[in-house]
C-alpha cells in the first residue's frame, strides 16, 4: 500500500469523522487492514496515495492542498527517518511516528494548520 507521511498520523488517529461519506468509508477501509494486518507493507509515496481516492481535495491525481500537505510529508519524513520510496512494515513506520511525534511536542509543530488538529488533539492513538 502506497501511503504519504502524514498518513502516518491521520491512520492512527482517525475516530470516524471524514470529508464526506465516501472518504470516511474509504479510511474506515484502510484503518481496518491495518488493524487486521499491522505487518502490511507500505511504500512511502510523494504527492496523493491510497488513501487520496476517495479524498475531494484529489482532482485527477494533484492534492489541491499540497501546499500543506508537502510540508507535513516533509516534516515527518525527517522527523521519522523515512525517504520517499522506502518500503517499510506499517508497523514499524506508526511506532516511529509515535514515538517520535505523538509523543513529543512535533504534533503540534505539524499538524496545527490542519482542520482536523483540534478533533486529533482529543484523540488517544490505537495501538497495533
């Protein structure tokens, strides 16, 4: 599975709650395999991802808020030690953004400017 960075932090917080009924279905989706099978296999994707499709701010392929989203991706991609194209456990790849991120103050530094930080901040992490 194909996931940009900052998804690592969206997958462990997610409560349910999405852009519409289509995207919330879809996160629900991938949340579940993830559940079922934390050894899944990612690849560290630059730009839109799996998860992206069924996301409205993805218009054929380009994130109309990459902006945002590119500084996140590059923050948890130094901050987590990963590189575009690495493949990974997802496993492996959510504990780094645990420990890493969620468990210090860099949270806060990266998600901020997202219109799901406040939910987020309220939220407990789900553990493998």
């Amino acid at each position: 599975m194909n996931l940009r960075p900052h998804h690592l932090l969206c997958i462990q917080k997610f409560t349910g709650y999405g852009y519409n009924a289509d995207f919330t279905a879809h996160m629900k989706s991938i949340v579940s395999k993830f559940k079922e099978n934390p050894k899944t296999q990612i690849t560290v994707a630059q730009g839109c991802d799996d998860l992206c499709k069924m996301c409205p701010n993805n218009i054929s392929g380009v994130c109309t808020s990459s902006q945002k989203t590119d500084l996140m991706d590059s923050a948890v991609l130094s901050i987590c030690n990963l590189t575009y194209g690495e493949n990974v456990l997802w496993t492996t790849a959510a504990g780094k953004a645990r420990e890493r991120i969620f468990e210090t103050k860099e949270f806060n530094n990266i998600c901020a400017c997202c219109r799901w930080y406040e939910l987020c901040r309220s939220t407990e992490v789900y553990y493998e």
